[in-house]
C-alpha cells in the first residue's frame, strides 16, 4: 500500500504498525481540507478572470450555461456517487461492477440528458447563449459525470490522496485553458464553453486513468441495490444545491444576464465563510458516528466556535468587501457589495445548521437536513418571483437568507428536541470553548 492507501480501521486510540487511527484521520482532514482551499481559489481566480474579461452580461451567461452540465451530473451521479463509496469500501469485490455501472449510467443518462437540453433549445430557450454554445456545454454531462462516479470509487479504496487531486482537477484545466485561450484568441463566452469542454474531457481521461479498477460485467441487481441506498442522500444534496443555484436561473429569467452576474461575485464571496463548517462538519460527522467522548456537549461547543468564528469572518468580509469586489472585479460588479452584506446573515445562519445537522445524521437522523432543505426550497421557489423583480440580485439574496435562516430554525428545534439542549447552548460561547484541553463528558 502507497501512503494514501492506508485504512483507518481499528479503535480509537489503538496503536497501528504505521499509523495512528488518529493521525490517519488527521492526515486525510488536512489533505480535504487543502484540497477544498485550493478549489476555492481556483475558483476565485478563474471568477475575477471571466469577470474581467466578459463583464456582466458575458459573466452571467457563462454562469448559466456552466450550471447545466453541473446540474445535470448532480441529477444523474447523486444516487450512485454515495453508494459508490459505501458498497466499494464495504464490499471491495464489487468495485469492477460498480465502475462498469458507472460508466454506463454516465454515458446513457448523459446522452439522455444533453438531447433533452438540445431538444429544449431547439424549441425554446439556449438560456442566453448561441446554438454552438449550447452544443458545446452540453456535451459534457456524460463526462462529469463520469468522473464523479469513478472517484467515488477511488475514494473508497482509501486513496483520499489521489481523490483530493483529482477533485480540483477540472476546474483548474478551465482556469489554465480559459487564460490562454483569452491570450492566443479572444475573450468571449464561446472560449470560455470550449475551454471547458476541453478541460472537463482531460479531467474525465484523468480519473479513468488513475483509478486502477477494471471493468467488469454490469450488475443490474448491484445497481439496483446502489439506488436504494443512495436516494436519501442525493435528495439532500440535490436540495441542497437548488438552495445554492435556483435562484440564477430566476434572475436570468426575471431580470438579466447582468444581474446574474453581478450576483455570482456576491455569493462566491458569500460562500468562502461557509468553508468553516463544511471542513468542521467533515470532522464531526465520523466522530458522532463512533460515539466519541463528549458526545452532544462536543456537539454544542462545536456549534459555538463555528457560529462565531463564522460571523467574526463575516463582519471582516463586510468591511472589506467593497474594496475586494472592485480591486479583483472591477467597478462594472460594485453592484454586488449590497447582495454580499443581504447574503452573510443567512450564511452564518447555514453554518450553524450544518453542524447541527451533521450531529443528527451521525446518529442515525439524516432526514433532519433533507427536511430543513426543502423550507429552504419552498421558500426560495415562493419569494424569489416577488423580490427578484423588485430589487434584482439583492431581492435574491434576501430570499436566500430567509431561507437559510428558517432552514436552520427547523434544524436547531428538531436537534434541541432530540437532545434537550437549549438554543442558549449553541448560540453563545463559553469561556473554555477555546482551551485545547477543555473537559468533555461521556458519550451521549
């Protein structure tokens, strides 16, 4: 085994040959966690670069049009992308079937998905772009979700390593081929498409070529079995990522390509703080589910620290976001500093629900977040027709804290009521909330 191939089995706190469980656990954390920074400024840069070189209107229509083999991936490899990881770690004898499963759903959902789009914008809308545009994004689908599936697969072989490679791998191909082709031939909306075209088909060569698993004969029983375990979550997720992005295509509809654009700045801003829980949240969900010490007191502290920490970056984000919107985006998206300060409420709000929510899918309650999802979904679907048209983007960021913030409510009554804590707990710190060596209970 190479030194990402190593498995955290064993107890907590067992002496291993190599490796502590601990340390492994440690090792895999950071490598997520330096993978997900990496994203995050990847998509930073390739943000400011499209900004700058498109403008608003040109920004908004990439956005959309990128969302489509994103969305269309999330739809087809949800269901299957959780089980792959399950059944290929549980059951390492199934992981040749699973590919070939994989690849098969990719290619016959992608291509079913891709002339669904090309059939709607024969008929109706190219959601802003031209034909050749339209073609050129969606002939990615198969291929994302393609490579989706495949490192789900490699994630269960304890390659957290390779898999932590290769999850920014495509995004940083577009931001390499999109700069040079802005240098060698010209900054439109069509060079971005085909520069992601071809970074998502060398992403997807990449991951087949580094997953070390051959195919097999496809199992229908297998598949079968996959859909039934991964359905829960996908419709989380799924949810979840409406939350996220329904409401650009509201604004491309309601409003315009600019506003979308302008908007995208202030949620990728917005978005950078949410970082803080989803790297906690990733800590905590395993450590719930093997009832480590400290059980929801460890919960609740945790709650605390991430609440704070994420409305003191917040607050720094606010003072300095006027600035960072116009030095790394130019004056054109000024625009976007009043959506950014309607957003950060309700992302702070999100921050405190993930955790609370990770607490409860930990022992056993993942359909605590899939509920809290859809108040956010309805709302969003409910508000975001009356204030898009009244206020633009800051009408759609305002709908989103709204519906951030109710989602979290649900969650933090349905986590009080679980556990009998008050909302007094995870709201305010403690004095040892930040002491290394603060006391924690037993097991809850």
């Amino acid at each position: 085994m190479t030194d990402d191939e190593t498995s955290d089995t064993g107890a907590p706190g067992e002496p291993q040959a190599a490796e502590s469980p601990f340390g492994n656990f440690r090792r895999r954390t950071l490598e997520t966690f330096a993978s997900l920074l990496f994203g995050t400024l990847v998509a930073g840069l390739y943000a400011i670069l499209t900004a700058r070189a498109l403008g608003p209107s040109g920004k908004g229509l990439v956005t959309v049009l990128l969302l489509l083999p994103a969305l269309a991936a999330l739809v087809l490899s949800g269901p299957i992308e959780l089980a792959n990881q399950y059944f290929g770690a549980r059951q390492p004898e199934t992981r040749h079937r699973l590919l070939t499963n994989s690849l098969v759903v990719s290619g016959i959902g992608g291509v079913a998905a891709a002339l669904i789009l090309l059939l709607v914008g024969a008929v109706g809308t190219r959601f802003g772009g031209s034909w050749l545009e339209l073609v050129l994004t969606v002939v990615t689908i198969p291929l994302v979700t393609a490579a989706r599936l495949v490192a789900g697969l490699i994630l269960s072989t304890g390659r957290t390593l390779t898999y932590n490679l290769l999850t920014p791998l495509g995004q940083t191909l577009l931001l390499v081929f999109t700069a040079g082709a802005f240098l060698i031939w010209s900054s439109s909306a069509l060079t971005v498409i085909s520069a992601n075209a071809l970074a998502q088909a060398i992403a997807f060569v990449a991951v087949i070529a580094v997953a070390r698993i051959s195919p097999s004969r496809p199992s229908g029983r297998l598949l079968a079995e996959c859909v039934r375990y991964g359905v829960f979550g996908f419709s989380a997720n799924l949810v979840q990522f409406l939350n996220f992005r329904l409401d650009f295509f509201l604004l491309s509809a309601l409003r315009s390509s600019a506003s979308v654009g302008i908007y995208s700045i202030a949620t990728t801003l917005a978005e950078l703080i949410g970082r803080i829980a989803s790297s906690a949240a990733t800590i905590l969900l395993p450590r719930v589910a093997s009832g480590a010490p400290g059980g929801v007191a460890f919960t609740t502290r945790v709650a605390r620290v991430v609440l704070l920490a994420t409305i003191a970056a917040a607050l720094a984000l606010a003072a300095v976001g006027s600035f960072l919107i116009t030095l790394f985006f130019g004056d054109a998206f000024s625009g976007a500093y009043t959506p950014l300060l309607v957003l950060l409420p309700g992302m702070a709000a999100l921050a405190l629900a993930t955790i609370l929510a990770t607490d409860l899918a930990g022992r056993g309650a993942p359909a605590v977040l899939l509920y809290g999802s859809l108040i956010g979904l309805v709302l969003t679907c409910v508000l975001n027709p009356i204030l898009i048209p009244l206020y633009g983007a800051t009408g759609a960021a305002l709908t989103s804290t709204i519906a951030y913030t109710a989602s979290t409510v649900f969650v933090a009554v349905v986590f009080g009521r679980r556990h009998g804590t008050r909302l007094w707990d995870v709201l305010v710190p403690r004095r040892g909330d930040f002491r290394a060596r603060a006391a924690v209970g037993p097991p809850a």
